[in-house]
C-alpha cells in the first residue's frame, strides 16, 4: 500500500470516529432534551416537520437521533434511539439492521449497506465510549438504560431533499411499521 492510501485510509478512519462521536453528543443531547417539544405520535411524519418527531406507542419511544453522510465510502449512517418511559417495564429490542429500508425524494432505493472497516471501528469507539449510559444493538430496553443502533444505508441521491426511512415496529414488541421522513438538512450538516 502506498503512503497516499495509507493517508488517505488514516483520513478516512478518523473522520469516521469524528463523525461517529460527534453522533453520540448528538444521542446525549436528543436524550437530555427527549421530552422539551411536543411529541407527534402518528405513523407517518409529515413532510412538512423540520426532523423527524419521536415515534410513540405507550411506553415504547423510537427516535432519529442523527443521520452522518459519508460520502467516501458512500454511506448514508442513521442513529436511532429505542426508550421505555415506564419503569416498570422492560421492551425487548431487536435489530433493524437487517430489515429497515430507505427511499429518497427521488424514489431511489438506498438499501442497507453492510458498515466498512473504518466504520466498524467507529462505531465500537462510540459504543465503549456510551456503554455507561446506553445500550447498543439487541438487548432489553429499560427507563434507565436506553439502547441506539447505527444503521447504514446506500447515500440518497445528491438533489435527494429527504430520505424516507421505515422500521419494522415489531423490533420493539409492537405492530405496524414506523417511518421516519430525514430531512437533507440533518444529514447535509454533519
């Protein structure tokens, strides 16, 4: 490998991390502040709505936290944040990381996208450095100890002005499908 590649890899790996943990401040912070706007609980979010409003079913939210383009590796990777409100209940998670599904305004399937080497780094950095506050992946979701999930897909198409993101309710102990509509602007400015 020459030294341009090794740069060029070097760069690639600690954008990656800058961007994965810029992404969990992002967690901490739509964490923090979960309960100070008003809670849209519909299926669909309209396209109207500046960013995608927490998904709510009793006790089960499901939210956006933060969407990351990384267009070097052709990546679009979208944080979602799976919440109990009850404390005496538990949700049993179940990855999406294998069924949840993404078009552009443009009506261009964006499919998921197995995470590159750099990414899998990043992605174990963020999880070691939030695995005292949050859970990562599959597991029991509890009112103390919420649990996110880094989900990548294929980037939207450059004049793309959202990407429309659905998730099987079912991976939350729910039914239907809960759709998210991700503005360009979330993932235009990280």
């Amino acid at each position: 490998m020459t030294m341009k590649m090794k740069l060029l890899c070097a760069a690639t790996c600690f954008g990656v991390v800058a961007s994965v943990f810029v992404g969990g401040l992002m967690i901490d912070r739509a964490l923090r502040h979960r309960n100070a706007e008003p809670i849209n609980t519909d299926e669909d979010v309209a396209a109207s709505e500046p960013d995608p409003k927490p998904w709510i079913r009793g006790h089960t939210h499901v939210q956006v936290a933060t969407a990351e383009d990384f267009t070097e590796v052709d990546t679009l990777l979208v944080t979602v944040l799976v919440e109990c409100t009850d404390p005496g209940r538990k949700v049993a998670f179940r990855s999406w990381g294998r069924s949840a599904t993404a078009t552009d305004s443009r009506g261009k399937a964006c499919p998921l996208r197995p995470a590159n080497l750099s990414m899998h780094k990043a992605i174990s950095f963020i999880k070691d450095s939030l695995s005292a506050k949050w859970g990562y992946g599959t597991g029991s979701v509890t009112s103390d100890r919420p649990r996110f999930e880094m989900i990548t897909f294929s980037r939207p198409a450059p004049a793309a002005t959202y990407l429309d993101v659905s998730l099987n309710a079912k991976q939350v102990g729910e039914s239907g499908t809960i759709r998210f509509r991700i503005p360009r602007e979330m993932w235009a400015a990280n």
